[in-house]
C-alpha cells in the first residue's frame, strides 16, 4: 500500500511538472513574437514602409493592441505615382528628418492609413463570401466622420483588394504573418484612396452596374461618358447601387429596362435616378434613420427633373414617389465609403418616371 501511494504521487508530480513545463513553453512561445514595428525593421524591403510610418507620426505597430496592416514592399512604393509624388516614393523620397512638404506628408498619412484595420484579421476571415459582405473600414478618412471602406475577395487564386492593381487596390503576396499586436499581410502594390467607380470596379456582384455606367455610343446603352464622369467626379455623392440580380430582372423580358426604356436618353435619367448630392449614411445595418426620427426620408435624386424616392421610416425599404405598383426595393448592404460620396446596394433597379 506504502508503495502504491508513492507511485500514485509521482506520477501525479509528472503530469503537473510537464503541465508546467508546456504552459511555461507556450508562454515563452508567445512572448517570442515581435511587434509589427519589429517585423518590418527586420526586412529591408520595408525600409520606405517604416521611415513613411515615422514621418507621418503613425506610432501604433510599436504598442500593445490588435491591428491589421497591409505591407506594400519598397517596390510598391517606388511604382506608386501622383500629383504630388510624381516619380514614386524610395529611401530618397523619405529621408529623415523629412524633406517632404505639409501636402505631401497628409497625402502619405492618409494612404498608410488605407492599410490599417482596427483589429487583427487572418485573411480567411477577410475574404468575401456568401455569408461575409467582404467590406471592411481602414483608418483613412473618407467623408464627415466617415472612413474608407476596403473590399477584400478572391476571385480566383489570389486574394484581391480592392480588385488588385489595376483598380488602385492589390494583391496579397504573403499573408497572415504573425505579430504580438496584430496581423501583417504583404501587398504587391500601394493602396489608393477608392473612388465610387473604384468601389464599383472591385465587387463582383456590381459588375453589371460598371457595364451600364461605361457603355460607350457604340455599347448596349449608348453613351454613358457623362454618368461615369460624375461618378469619378470630386462629389460627394451617394449612389444606390443595383445588384447584378436586380439587373438581370430588369433587363428580362417584359423587365423595366427593356424596350423604350433602354435608349441611351432613358438609361441615363434611369441611372440618375440611383443618384444623390451628398454623401448619405444609413443609422444601422437594419435601418436608414436613427431610432430618434418620426417620418420617412425622402431622398432627392440626379434625375432631370429632380424626381425623389422615400426610405421607409425604421427599415431599409425604398419606394419610388410617386408610388409605383411593384414590392419596395431593399437595401442589402450601407455605407460603403470612397473618397467621393457613399454607396448602398439594392436588390432591384429604382423606376423613376420616364418621358
């Protein structure tokens, strides 16, 4: 019996000193990962990433805290070009202390901040699908007190954002790089501040939608130069944008957009029509007002005549006005932010009243 006691006590004495030994394992484990700021220092082909981190006063990598950073290489940044850094940006363009002037510090502040999520984010979990809208918000500013949106998908093998390079979004070459304060994925191009067209451009289910807005004299719809235009314009704008279903019903037959109502004259009042100045914001994901307002919204559109719509007090229903014998169409997903105006998908194209 003396003997059994002795074994049962150390074999109890085993699994807790190898319990402490693995938990002390994991701790030393997890204290062993760097900083996001440390990541970068220890990859020179983050060198423009880092001092542009330093001049522009963006110190969070360096903290405790939970942030996703999307890293363009130094090669990124050489390809980026703009007004104001029209020969890209290298070691030589961000020297410290800085030579870069107030408006081209902003601008650079602003297109870091387009790399940064609040919250660590693996890239799986970024990645649109039928259960995930794929829009995230960085820290950039967009308009009011508003940030930009990010669309992040995977079309094919790649995981795009913002539809990859050639929308002024990118790819991601290495992803889901570990930090004690976030997570860090390598990009192949600098991310610019989207546009609506951009936005547009980058999500699938509003391909339709781009084909109408840049059809050309010669396409399906004639010329619609002067709507894409407004689109790319300084704005604000807000644009309710119809789903690739909502077009498909409406260009089937006996749809409304069929007939008379596809000359190039109609299509473009039509898409006027999904139009409005300013850049307005839904209150939630479930209703356009605020839980305060006491009647519906009416929204003003581009439309020649000035024709309005009504959102329906407390849901994200929209009826043309004057009301129309068809259901209200719904808003699916809000507050989709660019630079120039705000983007709301619908499920059905709005029917303003046509000649």
């Amino acid at each position: 019996m003396k003997n059994q006691i002795i074994k049962l006590i150390f074999a109890i004495t085993i699994v807790f000193t190898t319990f402490s030994c693995t938990s002390d394992d994991n701790n030393k484990e997890i204290a062993k990962l760097p900083t996001i700021t440390e990541t970068l220092n220890a990859d020179a082909n983050f060198s423009v990433l880092v001092k542009s981190l330093r001049i522009t006063g963006i110190t969070n990598f360096s903290s405790a805290g939970s942030y996703t950073l999307f890293a363009p290489t130094n090669t990124a940044f050489a390809a980026y070009t703009s007004t104001l850094f029209p020969t890209g940006i290298n070691d030589a363009t961000v020297v410290e202390p800085t030579t870069l002037s107030t408006a081209q510090i902003a601008e650079l502040k602003k297109i870091l901040q387009n790399h940064v999520l609040a919250v660590g984010t693996k890239s799986y979990d970024l990645i649109a699908s039928s259960t995930v809208s794929g829009y995230v918000k960085t820290f950039a500013p967009g308009q009011g007190s508003t940030t930009l949106s990010m669309f992040v998908n995977k079309p094919a093998s790649d995981i795009l954002v913002n539809g990859g390079a050639t929308n002024g979004g990118a790819t991601i070459t290495t992803a889901d790089i570990d930090a004690s304060n976030g997570i860090v994925h390598i990009v192949d191009a600098v991310i610019k501040l989207p546009k609506l067209v951009n936005h547009i451009i980058a999500n699938p289910d509003l391909s339709t939608l781009y084909s109408v807005v840049s059809s050309t004299a010669t396409g399906t719809y004639g010329d619609q130069s002067a709507v894409l235009a407004t689109l790319n314009g300084v704005g604000p704008l807000t644009l309710f944008a119809p789903l690739n279903d909502a077009f498909n019903t409406a260009t089937a037959a006996g749809g409304f957009l069929t007939g008379t109502n596809a000359t190039p004259t109609n299509v473009s009042k039509i898409l006027r029509y999904h139009l409005s100045n300013g850049n307005l914001t839904s209150s939630s994901a479930t209703s356009w007002t605020s839980s305060s307002a006491t009647t519906d919204v009416t929204i003003t559109t581009l439309a020649a005549t000035a024709q309005t719509f009504k959102i329906t007090l407390g849901t994200l229903k929209i009826k043309e006005f004057p009301a129309i014998a068809v259901p209200a169409s719904n808003i699916k997903f809000v507050n989709i932010q660019a630079t120039n105006g705000n983007i709301h998908t619908i499920d059905r194209v709005l029917q303003p009243i046509l000649p």
